[in-house]
C-alpha cells in the first residue's frame, strides 16, 4: 500500500507546491473577496481617521477604483501594480486620507514580489519609494518622518515576498527530492523483484530440463531393453529402469515444491 500511495501523495504535494498561481482554483474569486474587504477597511479607514483629509467625490472614485485591478493580481501583477499606483498617485496628490489605501497598495507591491525575480522586485521597490516620495514633497516638503516610514513598509513589504518566494522554493525542492527518492525505492524494488523472478525461472528451467533428460535417458534404456530381445527379456532391468524413472520423477517434484 505504501508503494503504491506514496508516489501519487508525493506528487500530489509536489503539484500543489509548484502550482502556478494563475492557475490555482478559484483564484480569481478568491481575489474578487479580497479586493472587495480592502475596499470595505479603506473606506473604513477614509471615514473614521483624519476627517480633515477624508476623501471628495473623486478621491473616493480613485480609492475604490484602486481596489478594482487586484482581482486580477495572480495573472498580471506588475499590470495591477501599475493600475493601482496610477490611481493611488492622483489620489495622494488631491491630499486625501493618505492611510487609506496602503493596504491595497501593499497587497500589489506583496504579490510582485512573490511571483517575480528579486531584480524586478527590487526595481519596482526602487520605482514606487521614488514615486511616493514624488507625491509626499508635492503635497508638503515637511514629511520626512512620513516618507522614512512609508519607504520602511515598502521595504519591508517586499523583503516579506521575497522571503516568502524563497521559501516556497525551498520547500518545493525538498518535496522534489523526497518524490524522486520514493520513485527511486519503488524502481529499485521493482528491479530487485524482477531479478528475482529471472532467478526463480533459471533454477525452474534448469531443475525441468535435468529432470526431463534424465527421464528420457531412462525411459530410452527401458525401451532398448524391452526391444533389444524380446524372447530373453530381462525383467529386471526393465523394472529397475521403471524404478529409476519413478524415483527421479519423485526427486524433481520434491525439488519443484521446494523451489516455489
């Protein structure tokens, strides 16, 4: 049961680690929900905090507007970056509540970064810690500490995915390897059972053919003492030639008993 289970588990886990997120079931419903309770906490978050900075008409179409290209994360995630910076940046630069969409935003940077080479993700860090810093001197040149927080979770966003990259891999590897030791145990117990099986048929063909010719040899005997002269036919040489053959018929059935 284990040879047979074992493979199949092992590339089971095996498919399920390397499974390409664009492709994991029900993701895009998935990432519907969550683009639809980020929208729900920023604008939580839009209401209740800094009310002097809380959104008009068109800073609360660019908030929800931002949450919309996260549904697609998984297939496109530098294109849904791109989206969600281009809407956040205009709403950052109107002075609205600045916290509101972080989440969304981290979201974006997170999933670059887990699905991407750490070069592109640390380009794309550069990129965005440049553009927010653009929008935070445009809307006050006294926000050093803001901009020295915002690029820490930046930072920290993205070092987040690609430790989780990284550790995706590790683990992917390791399961990799525990699949091709198992397929190399069955191949090696189908080997050890195929050889044997050649042994078991040798010993077989080798103990048939010795018992075979040596009863043709005896029964030749008998023949020829049987046909040799008929009128001074030597009874006993027949009947221990018959004995013969009965003994070794006997011998080769002990030892084919004993074999299987």
């Amino acid at each position: 049961v284990q040879q047979t289970t074992g493979p199949r588990l092992g590339e089971r886990v095996m498919a399920a680690v390397n499974r390409d997120p664009r492709t994991a079931p029900h993701g895009t419903r998935n990432d519907a929900l969550r683009a639809a309770v980020l929208a729900v906490a920023a604008v939580c978050v839009g209401l209740f905090t800094d009310e002097a900075r809380r959104p008009d008409a068109l800073g609360w179409t660019l908030l929800l507007a931002a949450h919309v290209p996260i549904v697609w994360r998984r297939r496109r995630p530098l294109l849904v970056l791109a989206a969600t910076v281009a809407l956040i940046v205009p709403y950052h630069a109107l002075d609205n509540n600045h916290l509101a969409p972080t989440p969304v935003a981290y979201v974006a940077l997170y999933t670059v970064a887990v699905t991407g080479r750490p070069l592109r993700t640390v380009l794309t860090g550069v990129t965005v810690v440049g553009l927010s810093t653009s929008v935070m001197l445009t809307v006050s040149t006294h926000q050093a500490v803001e901009l020295l927080r915002i690029s820490g979770w930046i930072i920290a966003v993205l070092s987040c995915g690609i430790d989780v990259r990284y550790s995706r891999q590790y683990v992917a590897s390791i399961v990799e390897r525990a699949v091709r030791a198992e397929r190399t145990r069955e191949e090696e117990a189908r080997r050890r059972v195929a050889e044997e099986r050649l042994r078991i048929a040798r010993d077989l063909h080798d103990l048939l053919a010795h018992s075979i010719t040596l009863i043709g040899v005896q029964t030749s005997v008998a023949a020829h003492v049987l046909g040799a002269d008929p009128e001074r036919l030597d009874r006993e040489s027949v009947a221990r030639a018959l004995d013969d053959i009965a003994e070794t018929c006997r011998t080769a059935r002990g030892e084919l008993r004993t074999t299987l």
